[in-house]
C-alpha cells in the first residue's frame, strides 16, 4: 500500500513527509518497548507504530532502518525528536486512532507483519 | 584508510544523548559504503548495549574498529557487573528501574537481541567492577572503499 494512502486510511497528519510519499509500504510493526521491536529488526519493517514518545523511539527507527513512523493516540513528538527525525529522514505521522484500531485498518488493507 | 578506529563517551542515565555513539559507528559504516543488512545488525546490537550501559551501568565508553570484512564494537562500564549472565540471557529477564521503563525499555530482550545480531559475542563481567560487551558483526561483501581480501 503507498505511504499516501496509509495516511489518509490513518485520517494522519504528517508531521515529517517522507521524500516519496508513494513508496510502498508492506511490511509494519507496533511496539510500546524498544527492545521488542529490535526483536523484529532482522525482517524489514518499513513502518513502526508506537504510543511512546521520546527520543529513544526515534533513535531506535533509526538503528531499524525504520522510514515512517506512527504516532498513535494523538500523541505529537515535541520539536527536539522531530528534527532528529527529520536529519535521519524518518517519516513521522500522528494518528488519533489507538494502536489496535491503526494496527487493524493498516492489516485490513493488506500491510503484513513479520516474525523474527 | 581501514582499520577505522572510532571512540565515543556514554553518558549514565542520560537518555538524551543515549544512542549517539551508536548513530555515530552507523554513520561511519553507511559511508564505508558496507551492505545494509550488516549496519542494521551492527546498529541494533550495538544501541541496546549501550541503552544497558546508561540504563543498568552509569554509562562508560565505546569502541568501535571497523576492517574490511568486520566490526568489532566493545562497550565498556564501570557498573554493577551482571550477578547471573546465564539469567541476563534470557528473553523477558530484566532489573530496569522504571525510569527505563518510561522510556520504553525493560522488556528484558536487549541482551537476547545482541546475541540474535552478533556473529560473536562475548559478555566480560564482573560484580562490583563493570561489563564489557565485545560484539562482532562480518560483512556479508567487503567494504567496496576498501581494498578485498585478494585485492
Ligand atoms: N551493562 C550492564 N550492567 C549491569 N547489568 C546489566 C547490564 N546489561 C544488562 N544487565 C542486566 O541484565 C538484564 C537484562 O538485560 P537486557 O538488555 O536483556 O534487558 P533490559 O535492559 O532489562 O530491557 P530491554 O533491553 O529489553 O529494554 C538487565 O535488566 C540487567 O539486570
Ligand atoms: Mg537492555
């Protein structure tokens, strides 16, 4: 599915565009704690969801080769992680769907997700 | 040019600058132009010992030498030592204060990660004195900036 379209199926904002934003998404993860999604950083996700917000978050899409991350129940990074974002193109969206509503309509469209 | 010899201070409980050592040597691999695949497993197991060393340790130091067909990658601190490694190991085992935990970590897997990431990893620790992590990851191609085994 193109990045474009997760946005408007997320109802996103987009707070760091990505320089494509018709590059195709397939692969996703959700995780709450870093360590469980490094877990998963052997297969390729191309797009993370996460209700945490802090530095750490993009620090670890960073070492994932995350390109967009998803920023659940409205939660907004603070300026700080949206440049550091933004220095390491990582495309960052805000949705105010909670992780298993964002989860399930990024699945129901196709977006898989993958075990170690 | 190669071996690259790259040093980096990590900060105890400091959870703003914690990664940037490990940024830096991904950095560093990225421009040597070494294949992705072996960047994101130096990358990852390299972040999670050093979010250990500021989380569980009081920070300490990294040092990263970056060959042709390999990185070798050692954090060293001053910390606590791990009482029991063979337990440390293990998925889901962790001490983290919830600090940690509000910054998205104590899952207990960051050890198990490294292991998943490293060709090699050998874990130097002793109660009281620190831990040292010596984590080896191989190219799957050489470095193209860098002259081949047969070049
Ligand atoms: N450098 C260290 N110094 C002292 N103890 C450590 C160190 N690294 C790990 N440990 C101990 O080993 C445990 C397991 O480490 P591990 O990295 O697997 O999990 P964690 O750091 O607790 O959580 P996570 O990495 O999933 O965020 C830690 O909780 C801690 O008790
Ligand atoms: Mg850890």
């Amino acid at each position: 599915m193109r990045l474009c379209d997760c946005v408007d199926l997320l109802a996103a904002e987009v707070l760091v565009p990505a320089k494509d934003m018709e590059t195709e998404i397939r692969v996703a993860c959700g995780a709450d704690l870093m360590s469980d999604a490094m877990a998963f950083a052997c297969s390729t996700n191309e797009m993370m969801l996460t209700g945490l917000v802090n530095l750490q978050v993009i620090r670890t899409a960073e070492m994932m080769d995350v390109k967009v991350l998803v920023f659940v129940r409205g939660k907004r990074p603070d300026p700080t992680m949206v440049e550091l974002a933004c220095e390491k193109g990582i495309c960052v969206l805000r949705t105010s769907n909670p992780m298993f509503t964002a989860c399930g309509l990024l699945y129901q469209a196709g977006i898989q997700g993958k075990g170690a | 040019m190669l071996p690259v010899h790259l040093q980096f201070p990590i900060r105890g409980g400091d959870f703003h600058s914690a990664g940037e050592a490990s940024s830096g040597m991904k950095k560093a691999l990225s421009k040597l132009g070494v294949d992705p695949s072996a960047v994101k497993r130096a990358s990852v197991a390299m972040y999670e010992a050093e979010i250990n060393a500021v989380i569980h340790a009081g920070g300490g130091e990294a040092d990263v030498e970056i060959f042709a067909d390999r990185v070798s990658i050692v954090i060293r601190d001053h910390g606590p030592g791990i009482p029991d490694v063979g337990l440390a190991m293990q998925e889901g085992w962790s001490t983290a204060p919830d600090a940690a935990r509000e910054m998205g970590f104590g899952a207990g897997m960051g050890l198990p990660n490294i292991q998943r990431n490293a060709d090699d990893l050998t874990i130097d620790t002793r109660v009281g004195e620190g831990t040292a992590l010596t984590i080896l990851v191989r190219f799957h191609r050489p470095a193209p900036t860098a002259p081949g085994p047969e070049a």
